[in-house]
C-alpha cells in the first residue's frame, strides 16, 4: 500500500495550501519560504505529517534559523536532531 501524504489544511490553517504545494516550497521556495513551512511543521505538525515532509537533512540545514514559539520545542527539536545523528546504523 502506498504511503500517503497527511491533509495538510488544518496545519496551515492560515493558507489555502495542498501537499503538492507544501513540496513545492520545501523544494522549490526561497530560503525565507521554506523555513516558515520547516517552523509551522516542526512546530504544530504531527509525526506522519513531518516525516511526510521533511528529512532529516531539512531539519538539520534550517534548526539554527528558525525562531520557535518556545524554547522549549527549540531545544527539543536540538535534541531529536542530535540522537538521530548518534543512532547507529
């Protein structure tokens, strides 16, 4: 069964935005974009929806950009990143 894309619309509830679009910007969008997308998933989104999303490289190349909402879920975000790396193989 294929994998499929989570509905994107209640993360961006402030955008009439749709997956394909969302990959777009991600890819394609200047670096200011890009990273509003990366903050909002990493942010609010669930699981399914940031591993639908992003790699672990597009979270790694924007973390030290982006402005979170709360320390907090910077510093969790720091963490996750850094145990990933650790993990072997």
């Amino acid at each position: 069964m294929p994998e499929r894309a989570p509905e994107i619309a209640d993360l961006f509830w402030d955008a009439a935005v749709d997956a394909r679009q969302i990959r777009h910007l991600l890819r394609e969008g200047d670096e200011l974009s890009r990273r509003a997308v990366v903050r909002r998933l990493l942010e609010f989104g669930e699981w399914d929806e940031i591993r639908a999303f992003l790699t672990l490289h597009d979270i790694e190349r924007d973390l030290p950009h982006l402005s979170f909402r709360s320390p907090e879920v910077a510093s969790f975000w720091k963490e996750a990143v850094a145990f990933w790396r650790a993990r072997p193989r």
